[in-house]
C-alpha cells in the first residue's frame, strides 16, 4: 500500500477533475433552467441521499461523529460546496468561461501561499515551478490571449469583468478551507466520513440560503417544467460530480496532500478540451500547447511530491 496509494491518489484526482470539467460542459445547459443557488442546493441534495445510503452500512458511529463535529464539519461543508459553488457561478454570469478557467487554476499557487502565512510551510521552488507552469497552460488552453486580441463585438472591449473575476476568486477560499480540512480531520474521519458529513452537516444551511436569495429577489426556484428539461444535466452534475468526484478528490487530498490535490484542479479545463475532443471537436494548436504545458507541470509537482514522500521515510 505505501507505494500503490500515490498512485491511486493520482488516479483519484484525476477521476475528480475530469467529472468537473464534464460538470462545465454539462452545467451550460442547467444553468438556463436552474439559477445558481437553487442549482447548489439540487446538485447536494442528490449527493446528500447518495452519501446516506453509504453510511448506512455502517450504523450509529457515523451519525455520532456527525453530532460531535456538526458545527465545524457544517462550516466546511458550506464553504466547499454553497460559497465556492455559488460564488463561481454568480462571478462567471458577470465574467467569461476563460477567466472562470484561470482563476480555478490560482488554486493551487493559493494554497501554497496560505498554507505558508497560516502554518509556516514555506512552498518548495519545484512546486512554485509546477503550478506556474500548470497555469500558463491553463492561460493558452482557455484562450483568453487570443480572444483579448480577437473580440468580435467591439462593444465587449470597453467592459469591465473585475468585478465577476474577483467573486469568482472569493468563492476559490472556500474550496481550499474545505480541502484543508480534509487533511485536519484525517484522525477523526475517513474518506468516507468526512465527504458524506460535510455534505450533510451542510445541507440545511443551504436550503436555508437557497430560500434567502429567493426571498430577497437573487433566486427563483425552477418550476416542474425546467427541472424536467434539465433532468439528465441535474443527474450528472449530483450524482458523478457532486458525490463521486468529491469523494475521489478527498482520496486524493489524504493520498497526496491538499497542496498536491489542489494542484490537480488544473485539469478541470484541460479534462473538458478532451470530452470535447471526445465529441469530435478537434483542438486548435494553441489548445494543445496548453494542454501539454498542464500536463508537464503536473507531471512536476507529483514527482516533486513523492520524493519529498521518499525523503522523509
């Protein structure tokens, strides 16, 4: 096990990713029948009935962990899930998807900096080495240097997305805080445990939000026709990248670190050029420059990582 769980870690983060970046393709659709907050509070309700019934098995000892952490495991939960989600949502309605790519892959280089302001861990130059050359990937990959050069309304030019990028990149706090807490609970609770709980731990708090934005005017709850309409996208996005890729990740998180999982978040855009690919849209050449500068750097920082692994056994 000591030399296979690297290995699946990688093979966990990888599975997560590339759920998410289908989640961008998928979540396009949805979103023009379910507003963002209402869209939250779906995707972890699936997710919610998913994790109850794997917990089932297990009897009263989760339920207990869940009554003796609620309030910190709630706060995660809404962090990971109700305030990064709904946060990039709201912040790419008043930005574009190629800035929404970029600032998910600032995860990483930030993680780094607050794990060195909050715990003294000062990052490694190979791993400030990888994750810069991971997001100059994901800058070539999502295109927005070419689209800067190359708008075609000239009206769009002269507007402002700062105020959509910098909600955005607030909601990215709220992923990292969840992930950091995977590796805090790793003595309390398994992989399981601690994905299942934060979701459920969470679920109230977003009901109760869902049905505060929908009371002050920032919400509409979907009606029976859209939600029949956005079946199929709902599914995926609760099921597959909602319950399955946040468990995969918080494998990942406890197999490799949170700042070698968070550096996996590169992916996400790079995963949903190859469903594209997949679907037959064949990739430009600077997409695969992107691609490859992605992949190099990731290839960097789990070879830095494990043998910092081999260094201190």
């Amino acid at each position: 096990m000591p030399v296979s769980t690297p290995l699946l870690g990688i093979a966990a983060l990888l599975a997560a990713t590339s759920a998410w970046g289908g989640m961008f393709l998928v979540g396009h659709s949805v979103l023009r029948h379910v507003d963002p907050f209402w869209l939250t509070l779906i995707r972890y309700t699936l997710s919610a009935l998913l994790f109850a019934a794997l917990l089932l098995p297990r009897g009263a000892a989760p339920w207990r962990r869940l009554r003796a952490h609620a309030g910190p495991l709630a706060l995660r939960g809404v962090a990971g899930f109700g305030v990064f989600s709904v946060m990039l949502l709201v912040g790419l309605a008043h930005s574009v998807p190629s800035h929404g790519a970029i600032l998910i892959a600032t995860t990483p280089i930030t993680t780094q900096l607050l794990r060195w302001m909050l715990d003294g861990e000062r990052p490694t130059r190979s791993t400030l080495l990888a994750s810069a050359l991971a997001l100059t990937g994901v800058v070539i990959v999502s295109g927005v240097l070419e689209s800067a050069h190359s708008l075609q309304d000239g009206a769009q030019r002269g507007a402002s997305t700062a105020f959509g990028d910098a909600v955005a990149f607030a909601g990215t706090l709220g992923w990292i805080w969840y992930t950091r807490g995977a590796a805090r609970f790793a003595g309390t609770l398994d992989v399981v445990e601690y994905s299942a709980l934060t979701v459920l731990a969470a679920w109230p708090l977003l009901l109760i939000g869902a049905l505060a934005a929908t009371a002050v005017g920032l919400a509409a709850p979907p009606d029976a026709r859209e939600l029949r309409l956005a079946t199929s996208g709902l599914l995926y996005i609760g099921v597959v990248s909602s319950a399955i890729a946040v468990l995969a990740y918080n494998y990942g998180v406890r197999s490799m670190g949170a700042v070698s999982a968070t550096a996996f978040l590169n992916f996400v855009p790079v995963s949903a050029l190859l469903l594209s690919l997949a679907l037959g849209r064949l990739p430009t050449g600077h997409e695969l420059a992107g691609l490859a500068l992605v992949v190099g750097g990731l290839l960097l920082h789990t070879a830095g990582a494990r043998g910092a692994a081999v260094i201190q056994e």
